[in-house]
C-alpha cells in the first residue's frame, strides 16, 4: 500500500486562511471554514440557484405536476 498524497494535506480555509477551525469543501470546489462555507460568505462561484431548482424538480416532480395541472 503506497500512501495516499490527501492525508498529508493541510486543509485551511481560502478565504480567511485559518487552521484551527473545521473545514469543508463547498459546492465550487473551494475549502472554507465553517464560518466561511455558506455561499454569501464567501463570494461563491457555484450556481446554487440552478442547483435548487434542479433539487426540486427531481424531488417533487409529481407536486410540480399537480401545481401545474391545477391552475
Ligand atoms: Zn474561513
Ligand atoms: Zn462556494
């Protein structure tokens, strides 16, 4: 088993590059800190509105059905 290059990594966040707090890789492929991962934190690129009304489409597709059919 040869070792593996992301356990050597050091996360840190790229907008206010601090270590100490827990961090997480947002939707645009960046790694933030739990302060900074909500999108309006960190001048997100990634298109969460398209993203949303992809999640609803796919999980209601029937409610969106029925919402349409009953006007
Ligand atoms: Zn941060
Ligand atoms: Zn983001």
């Amino acid at each position: 088993m040869s070792q593996t290059e992301n356990g050597s990594i050091k996360k840190k966040c790229q907008k206010c590059f601090k270590k100490k707090l827990v961090v997480d890789q947002c939707k645009c492929q960046k790694i933030f800190c739990l302060d900074c991962l909500p999108s309006f934190n960190h001048n997100c690129t990634f298109d969460w509105r398209q993203e949303n009304k992809n999640n609803l489409e796919k999980m209601n597709p029937k409610i969106l059905a029925i919402k349409v059919s009953s006007i």
